[in-house]
C-alpha cells in the first residue's frame, strides 16, 4: 500500500507544480481563450492543467518503474512492468490526447478531428494489448472474435473520455469527482490484487492511484474560483486514464480458467465503473439524446447539461458541486460495499444515501414553489403601464426591456411584495456567475 501512496504523492507534488507554472504562464502570455456566448465563466482563465496532470502521471508511472525497485529492494510492480508495452501504450496514448486537447482549448478543433484523436489512442491501446477479452454476461465469459474486442475497447474508452468531458463545466468539478470514484475504485482493485495471481489488478490499482495524485495536485487551482482549468486536455485525460484502469480489471479474466465460483468478483468491475461514472455517463447520454432529437450533432455544445440545470434551479456554485460529489460517492459507495456488506445493508445506505441526496438537489424548487404562491396571491401588475414587456419572476436570467421613465425591476419587486403582504422584496433567484466552462469532443 504504501507504495501506491508513494506513487499518488509524486503525482500530486509533480501536478501540483506544473500546474502553477502553467497558471503562471497563461496569466503572463495571456493564453486564456476568449470567452464564448455558452461558456459560464466571467474572467478569461488558462486551460493548461490537463498539462500538469499529465506530467504528473507520467513522472509517477515512471519512478514506479525505475526508482521504486532501487528504494525496496524490490519490485514490487514487477508483474506491471513485465509486460511494458502496455504502459508504453498507455503513455502514448495519453500524449495523444493531450495534444489534440490542448490544441483543441488554444484554437477550438471541430468534432471530428477531436473525435478521429480519440480513436486514434483508443485504439493503440487495444492494438498493444490493454483491451476488453472477455465480460461476464450471466454464467458465461465471451467477448467473440478479436476484432469485437478492439471496437469494444475503443467504443468504451472513446465513450468514458467524452462522459468524463461533458460535466467539465464547474470549478473543481471534474478533478474532486475524479478523486472520489478513483479512491472508490482504488480501494477496490487493491483489495483483489492483494494476494492475487492477476497482475490486471496491481495495473489497475497503479493507474488510479496517480490519477488520484494528479487531480489532488491540481486541485487547489481549480477550486472556485478557479486559477486554471484543466481543459479537454485534462478531462479526456482523466477519462482515458479511468476506462484504462477499469479495462485492466474487467477485461483480462480468462474464461478457459475461470470457473463458476470465481464469477462473482468479476461481475463488480462491471457494475463499480459505470457505478463511479453514473453521473457523467447520465449527462452524455441526455445531451446526446437532447441534441440528436433537435436534428443537431452529438457533440454540439449547448447550456443544458446538469451542472448548468442545478445553477439555473438557484443553486450556488459551491452547493452544486457538492451535489455532484454527493450523488458520485453514494453510488460508488454503495457499490463497492457488496464486497464487503450483506446485500440488505447496502441496499439500506443507497436508499437513505439517494434520498438525501434527492433532496437536497430538489430543495430550491420548493422555494420557487413559494415564490410562486406569493407572486400568484399579489395583484397582476400591468406590464404594459409599467414597462416591463416580459419578465418572468421565476427566472431571473429572463430579458427585462423597460421604457425610458418607467419603474425599475427593483420597484416593480417591491410593489408584488408589498401586494402580497410580504415585509421584503420577491426573491429573485440569482444565477451564479461565476461558472466553470464545458467544452465537449
């Protein structure tokens, strides 16, 4: 264990200062891209991170290698590395990533170049062996033919990178959603590979644990508001890492060794990494049912995601995050505690654990409710003598026009209030206008 620690602090103490170099950088070169009609952030920020989380995981992975063994005195990561074209796999297909995210946050690449990048890595890593052989499907392990397992490889990691994308809208999100579902999943492929012949978990464990160092390192830039953004470079990153180490689990089991009995562990790594990625994964799939019904691509970018849903609700920036976080632990939480609980214990945390957090998503609408019932008792006021042509009182980002001479909004919220009794102006729900931005691939 300690030297999977060891391996995440190099991570973070590498990521972290990069990452302030590069915030330093982008600051002094103005390296901000412009601001954008659907981007929620006020101030210009640099989207460089995805470089420091990247340098981090690479250094991390590299002094796992080749230092570690000369600190033990043994290597302890031997069966990782016995077979190294499959972290060589892994670091090129990182690289490539990173290049086409970082030119993409600089210049805004269009889809299919970003998409056609993506395919591109995920396929060198099926191509050098990190792929999908086998799924346990009822009582039975079969991918098929080889080919079926490198488009399934690459159809998972392209679909976990662009999940993983699509909710980089909020400061800290992505990287603290990173550090829950990884530690869930950490915790759970540790535990397999303790004592184990399967040397997919040790790889496994090894990736999530400097994923885990990377976004804890670069963090602290990231926090609201945010100093630097990790951009596509370090949301695709971090979603590729992710597939990667699931992959590595879920993959590898050999169906002409592995009986009946041994099934059950399996079916976990099928069930953990959507469970840790259910958040992402619901979001990607209703923006692409979203924009396809409206006759638009799926990777067009638009203001509807579920970060945006939970401002416009009038949840503060730090309140939604936390949301996110909330809903992310739960679920992964509840899923790896099957390893560990009878199943009625855990299906008890995930009910009490989901209505909490159902609730407390929810609770801005009973305030709008209230609102509402205040704003429906008050006398209708006359849009056209007061000059307000259109403005809805439930939704504060409505456009107000107002004829020169007539009341303001603030006047014409004191006159609902004072109609309805009330002893202070009609809240208005602000939105939060410090936001992070969503870029989509």
């Amino acid at each position: 264990m300690r030297y999977y620690l060891l391996a995440a602090a190099i991570s973070a103490v590498v990521s972290f200062a990069f990452s302030v170099l590069a915030w330093r950088l982008g600051t002094k070169y103005r390296l901000a891209p412009k601001i954008r009609e659907r981007d929620v952030h006020v101030n210009p920020t640099p989207r460089l991170g995805g470089i420091a989380m990247f340098i981090g995981v690479v250094i991390a992975l590299l002094a796992a290698w080749f230092l570690f063994p000369l600190i033990a005195g043994v290597d302890y990561f031997r069966l990782v590395f016995a077979q190294p074209e499959h972290i060589l796999a892994i670091l090129g297909a990182a690289l490539i990533i990173v290049v086409i995210g970082v030119v993409d946050d600089l210049w805004d690449l269009d889809w299919m170049t970003k998409l056609a990048g993506q395919i591109i890595a995920a396929g060198l890593l099926a191509w050098q062996g990190v792929q999908l052989v086998s799924i346990p499907i009822g009582g039975s392990l079969a991918v098929g033919s080889s080919y079926m397992s490198l488009i399934l490889t690459v159809l998972a990691v392209v679909l976990v990178m662009n999940a993983v994308n699509f909710i980089d809208g909020l400061d800290g999100l992505v990287a603290g959603v990173t550090i829950i579902a990884n530690g869930v999943f950490f915790i759970y492929s540790f535990v397999l590979s303790n004592g184990t012949e399967y040397e997919y978990f040790n790889l496994a464990a090894l990736i999530t644990a400097v994923l885990i160092g990377a976004a804890i390192g670069f963090l602290p830039l990231n926090w609201h508001p945010a100093k630097l953004f990790m951009g596509d470079a370090g949301a695709l990153l971090t979603g590729m890492l992710m597939a990667t180490s699931a992959i590595s689990v879920t993959g590898n089991i050999d169906p002409g060794t592995t009986d009946r009995s041994s099934l059950i562990p399996a079916f976990i790594p099928i069930v953990l990494p959507l469970a840790i990625l259910v958040v992402p994964l619901l979001d990607f799939g209703l923006a692409v049912l979203r924009r396809v019904s409206a006759g638009k691509s799926p990777f067009s970018a638009d203001r509807k995601h579920l970060h945006h849903r939970l401002l416009d609700m009038g949840h503060s920036h730090f309140h939604a995050v936390l949301i996110f976080y909330g809903w992310t632990a739960v679920v992964s939480i509840g899923c790896l505690l099957f390893v560990f609980l009878p199943a009625r214990w855990v299906f008890l945390f995930l009910a009490v654990g989901l209505i909490v957090c159902a609730v407390i998503t929810l609770a801005p609408l009973s305030r709008r409710k209230r609102v509402e019932r205040a704003v429906q008792r008050a006398a209708r006021i006359d849009a056209e003598a007061s000059g307000v042509v259109h403005f809805d009182r439930l939704d504060a980002a409505s456009p107000v026009t107002r004829a020169p001479g007539k009341p303001s909004l603030d006047d014409e919220r004191t006159a609902v209030s004072a109609r309805a009794g009330a002893t202070s102006p009609v809240p208005i729900l602000p939105s939060d206008p410090h936001r992070d931005t969503e870029k989509h691939a």
